[in-house]
C-alpha cells in the first residue's frame, strides 16, 4: 500500500485476492491439452480426446474456431499433421493470451496506474530467409507431439541438435534457437521419458506451443518502432538464470525528455553461460555488456539520446546512446515517478500469465512467515512473496526482506495467485533506514561478502577461460 501524501494511490489489494470470471474455465482447458501432450498424439486414448475437444471448445466463438475443430479431430484420430499441431499450439497461446489480459487488467485496477497504451508497430519482414530451418524445427517439435513426454529418448531430442547448430549463426534466427536449444536440454536431461515420474506438464506444453509459434515467418520477430530520448530513472535488476544462459532485466520508468507521460521500459542483456558459473559470476558475464548495470548498481540516472525501443517497450540497448546522469534513489523512483507511469501494449506472442512482471511500491505492510514462505499483509490482505527469484548474486536476503518496512518488487501471477517478487527493500538498521537492492552488486561492489563472492567466480571463470583457450588451439 502506497500513502496518499508520498505520491501513490492507494493499493486495492482486496482486488488481487478477488476471482475472476472466466479464468478457471480457461485454464481449466488449457491443462486438458497439456495433458494430451503427456502420453503423445501417435495412438492417441479417448481421455485424449476429451482434452482436445475442450480446447477446440474453449474458443468456439473465435476465429480459431474452424481450424481448432479439425486440428482437434483429426489429432484425437491420431492422423494430425504439421498445420493441425501449429493450430493446436496457436489456440493453447490464446487462451492463455486471454488470461494474461483479465489478469492485467485486474493488475490496473487494483494499482490504478494508467493503462498500458500502444506504441504502434512496424511493417513485419514477409520474406522468410530460413523457411527451411523453420520446416525442420517445426517437423521435430511435430515428432515430440507424436511422441509425448513419456515417450521421449535421446535419439528423439537429439533430432534438435542440427536444427539449432544451423540456425545460431543466423541473428535472426536466434531467438528460437535458444529456446529450441534449452528445450531440447531439458528434454535430455529427462530420457527416457518412460521412467520420469514427474513431468513438468505447463512448462514444456509451454516451450513446445511457443517454440511451435515462432517457426512461423514473422513470428520471432521484434521490431523497433521508435527511439527514447529522455531521463531513464532505474527500479531495479530481474536475474534470470538458466543452465546454458543468464539474463538481466533492469525495470524503469522512462521520462521523456519532451515531458510526455512518464513510461514502463525495459533493458535486458542475455549472455551464455557454463553451468558451473553461479552466483557472481554472472555478473561478470553481463557487464561488458550493458553500462546500465554500472548505473544501477550506484544509484544513478541514465540520459538516453535516441535510444531504440520496441512496441513492447524493450530498450535495444547501445551504450553511445547512454550517458550516466545525476543520483536518483530508487524509492523516490517508486513515490514519485512510478504511480504515473503508463506500460507499453505486450505483443500478441508474449501474452502469458508468467510474463507478467508489473513494477509496484509497497509501504506499510506487516510481514507473515509460515510453511509457505513469507507473505506481505496490505491493507489485511494476504500477499505471497517470492524469495526463490531474488537473485543469489546481492545483498537482499530474504532475512532483508522479512525485516524490511517498504518494498519495491514486480507483481506477479504463479500457480493462481498473485505474488511480489521484491527488487529492493527498506528496512531500519540503528535507527536508520537503509536500503537493500538485489542488483547492488551488478556493476562491482566493495561489500565484504560481494567481494568474497567475486574473487570465486574470477577463479572459477579464469580457469574456464583457459582451458577453453587450450582447446582452440588444439
């Protein structure tokens, strides 16, 4: 909840509590499909059938209908080919798409912040410079369909290998790739499916239906539609880690230099990773690649001259365009800046309940720990925090968090309730407030345990380097 008198609105966190009309039904159709994915579509059972027709009955009344329909039969009879699985896959993404905007909304509602505007959009490339490559990603993704989750083996998710080996050096192509490529990890970390016994159905439903997707032309593109000129005010660092890869996103309100509103951005660099860097040493991956992790870690503005951005309000990051401005506190970010702040439009593609990640200030709460985890109280109402996503990498702790009188984090939706993810707290030490930002490390620190932490992985990363060197000139 955000006092009146510091500048925000006041939170209706009775609203993030409250049902919203429609949503069981359509996750409820959403599971049924994702269950048919488990056992595969190669001889498909009548339980089977039973989640497909719910599918192509949850959007009936769409222009999906039609195409749905038949992908439905003809996959229950076991003679589905490519076009039926993207069907499949394309009415899975809408209605997921359609909970993501009942959840935003009600997001909007219960912040009161204005709502997310769209930007435009730039003319897609109709030209497919890679319709091979897209064929092959899509006739494998088509096999695993077949196959299920339970009837995945090596010789299976290794078809992936030559696909993704061919479509890396391509920029374009890029974006599927990586998630044609730590699908397909994940899947092998799993063979044979026949002896898995948890099966982590919503997510790798999810990768098959979005990578299914973006082998379509056009799908994974993201063009910029225009620049940012203005005072680019930090609210903190998101962490993403994966086996293979490591992302930070730094959340900020852009205020435009010609005194538009105020805007939600983004900035993100992506780097891969061996999976025996953890902790600080992703750091180390990162930085050469964005100053704005520099600018975070000390608490400082950004000037941004012309930067690109997308429709989606993406930053593409390039540091001539960037020069590092004047102090700016991120709680005063938060008071001042962040209740007039309006979002950009998400793409069509990016429509999902997980991607959803709306910047909030939470003041006044009290703290409750149980078997759950620790949950903030607003106004008497319960709500979840999730400490698993505060990155290792930092200072915030969920000690921090427990003890902590304010919060700047990203609300969030996971598992059918929303939750807040904190990026940085306030907490009163010897009578004094100090804050605690999870990205504070993110440009160097002189923190006792931050340095500590990152002569480790200059170790670990040295040794790498080396040894990575040795093979090259073998």
């Amino acid at each position: 909840m955000v006092p009146d008198d510091e500048g925000g609105g006041v939170m209706r966190a009775d609203l993030l509590n409250d049902p919203v009309d429609g949503l069981d039904e359509a996750l409820a159709a959403v599971d049924g499909f994702d269950g048919v994915l488990v056992d595969g579509l190669l001889r498909p059972q009548p339980a089977q059938a039973v989640g497909l027709a719910g599918l192509a009955e949850a959007v009936a009344g769409s222009p999906l209908a039609g195409r749905v329909a038949e992908a439905a039969e003809k996959a229950a009879a076991g003679a589905a080919g490519e076009d039926h699985f993207t069907a499949l896959a394309a009415a899975r993404t809408a209605l997921l798409g359609s909970v993501h905007d009942a959840l935003v909304a009600r997001v909007e509602e219960a912040v009161g912040r204005p709502d997310a505007e769209e930007s435009g959009t730039a003319a897609a490339d109709g030209t497919d410079h890679a319709a091979n490559l897209h064929a092959a990603a899509r006739s494998w993704l088509c096999d695993l369909a077949r196959a299920g989750w339970h009837g995945i083996d090596h010789e299976l998710v290794a078809g992936a290998a030559p696909v993704v080996s061919a479509m890396l050096p391509e920029p374009g192509l890029r974006r599927p790739a990586t998630l044609l490529d730590g699908f397909a990890a994940e899947l092998a970390a799993c063979c044979p499916g026949a002896t898995l016994k948890d099966v982590p159905v919503r997510r790798w439903a999810d990768l098959w239906s979005r990578a299914v997707l973006l082998t379509l032309p056009g799908a994974a593109s993201a063009p910029v539609v225009g620049e940012a000129t203005g005072r680019l005010l930090p609210l903190g660092v998101d962490v993403q880690e994966h086996a293979t890869a490591v992302q930070a996103q730094v959340h900020a309100v852009l205020e435009p230099a010609d005194g538009g509103t105020p805007r939600l951005v983004r900035a993100s660099v992506s780097a891969p990773k061996p999976d025996t860097v953890v902790g600080a040493g992703l750091w180390q991956l990162l930085r050469p690649h964005l100053s704005l992790l520099g600018a975070v870690s000390e608490g400082r503005a950004v000037d941004l001259d012309a930067m690109p951005v997308t429709a989606e309000g993406d930053l593409v990051w390039d540091d001539a365009r960037a020069r590092t401005g004047e102090p700016a506190e991120v709680f005063a970010t938060a008071r001042v800046a962040l209740p007039a702040a309006s979002a950009f439009a998400t793409a069509p593609l990016d429509r999902h309940p997980a991607r959803i990640a709306v910047p909030v200030l939470l003041e006044g709460y009290g703290v409750e720990e149980d078997e759950d985890g620790p949950a903030f109280l607003v106004a008497g109402q319960r709500l979840a925090v999730d400490t698993d996503r505060v990155p290792v990498a930092g200072p915030l702790t969920p000690e921090a968090v427990a003890s902590s009188g304010a919060c700047v984090g990203l609300l969030r939706w996971d598992a059918g309730e929303f939750l807040v993810q904190p990026l940085a707290v306030e907490r009163t030490v010897r009578g004094k407030t100090v804050a605690v930002h999870a990205g504070a490390w993110a440009g160097g620190t002189t923190d006792k345990a931050g340095v500590r932490a990152e002569k480790a992985a200059t170790d670990a990363v040295g040794v790498l380097r080396e040894r990575a060197g040795k093979l090259l000139r073998k």
